[in-house]
C-alpha cells in the first residue's frame, strides 16, 4: 500500500478560510510530504468480490494504528469508495488528516473528492486510485491475501525480476514488511488466546500479566533484531551491499520469531 495526498492551497479557493472541494485551472495542488504518507503492509478492510462489485467502499489503516476510538489517531486511515451512479462510476477519497495534514481525526472526516481515476495493473493484483496529485496504490502483490505464510517463501524466488541492486532494496524492504504483518498477525491471535484462556474470573488477574509480558518480549525481539541487524551494516563499511546485507539478516531473525510465535499457545 502506497498513499500520497495532494490538495488545492490556493488561498482564493478557499471559504471562511475553509478548503472547499474545486477544481479550476488555477488550483495549486500540493502533495503533503514528499514521501509517501503510507508505505507498508496496511490493514484493508473490504467486502469480499469486490474487485467485480458496482459498489464498495475500502477502509485502508495504517498497521502501527492503534484502537479505532484513538484521538487524536496518530496515524492514517483511508476511506476508498467506488459509486456506480446510473452511467457514471465514482471513485473517492477520505482520509482522517486535517488541513496541515495531519492525521488528527478519529473519522475519515476529509472527502477530497468523487472524480479520481481508477486503474488496474494488466495483469498484477494491483490497483491504482489517483487524480490531483493524490496518489494511492493498492498492492495485493505484496500481502499476506498473496502470502499467507511469507516465513515459506523462497527468498530466491522473490528476488527473481531483480535486474540491480536497487531492486534487491526495494524488494527486500517488501519481505521485511511482510514478514512484520506476520508477526502482527501471530501477535495478535496470541493475545487473543491467552484472553480465551484466561477468561475465567478466577485467573483473570494473571491474563493481563501474560499479555504485558507477551508484548515486552516482542517489543525486546524487534529492538535486539534491529541492532543485530545494524551490527551486520555496519561491516560493510558503506558498501553497497549493506541494506540488502541488512535485510537478509533482519529477515532471517523475523523468519525464526515467526517459528517462536507459531508454536506458543497452540
Ligand atoms: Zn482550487
């Protein structure tokens, strides 16, 4: 998931000094940052047989957001929505920042339009929702739709199309974020079935003292995995090898804290 947002700023267009929804040839659209607001194995929340649906609407989150009630969030969620309206078919946009673009708001508060365009790569399960400068692209080619299991994944194989060392990064950095949906996955059905286990109000008092030290472990795993990590770039003196370096050994501690995950609590 790739998301950038771009508004009008142009002052003259605005009413109370409120952002109002034009479009006219002179609007100055400016994208936000100049990074991607959102660039990582997202939580998408969609009916199902919506790729062929008239009408469905699409609740992308950022994965480090918390709880839905979170105010302010801290983090960005997206409300895609596609309308069939007679002959025409909408596509639009809300998101939860506000006009400094932020991501303020607990709701998708923000429409920033109905006319955005929308486009399916020929082949590939990704999906292109853009106009104005916005930008979000919906990438099934990477996520755990496609990979249930990344742990399983040869390596070798997903590195395949790579033609240079740029591509390795870019596609390492996919499997590392991969691998951290997993573990957010696994994480959370761990937590859920130590709360199963411990419902009884006998040994409730013990479930909350499980899971806190459930999360400080992992939150001990990513900071020694992240360090071991860095240890291993930092032999490479400023080569360019050194992400790719970086990624292998992140990805095969990521691998082995899957496998811990995997048989506790089952
Ligand atoms: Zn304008």
């Amino acid at each position: 998931m790739r998301t950038k947002i771009a508004w009008c700023v142009n002052k003259e267009h605005r009413e109370n000094g409120l952002w109002q929804r034009c479009r006219s040839d002179d609007c100055e659209y400016k994208v936000r940052h100049e990074w991607d607001l959102i660039r990582d194995v997202c939580k998408i929340s969609v009916k199902e047989g919506w790729r062929e649906a008239d009408n469905w609407t699409m609740i992308i989150s950022d994965p480090n957001r918390n709880a839905e009630t979170d105010h302010p969030s801290g983090n960005y969620f997206f409300y895609i929505q596609k309308m069939h309206l007679g002959e025409e078919t909408r596509y639009s946009i809300s998101w939860n920042g506000n006009d400094a673009g932020e991501p303020e708001y607990s709701h998708a508060q923000w429409n920033l339009g109905e006319d955005y365009t929308y486009s399916k790569h020929p082949t590939k399960d990704i999906h292109t929702i853009k106009g104005h400068e916005s930008e979000i692209i919906i990438n099934f080619e990477c996520s755990l739709v496609k990979y249930p299991e990344p742990e399983a994944l040869d390596i070798g194989a997903y590195f395949e199309d790579c033609q240079n060392n740029w591509d390795m990064k870019f596609k390492m950095t996919e499997l590392i974020k991969l691998h951290d949906a997993r573990i957010r996955q696994l994480m959370e059905e761990k937590i859920q079935s130590i709360e199963e286990d411990y419902s009884d109000p006998e040994v409730t008092h013990h479930r909350d003292n499980i899971i806190q030290h459930a999360v400080k472990a992992q939150e001990a795993w990513k900071a020694y995995a992240t360090a071991r990590a860095n240890e291993v770039f930092s032999t490479y003196c400023g080569g360019s090898g050194a992400g790719v370096g970086y990624g292998w050994e992140y990805v095969e501690l990521q691998r082995k804290r899957i496998s811990e995950l995997k048989t506790q609590y089952k």
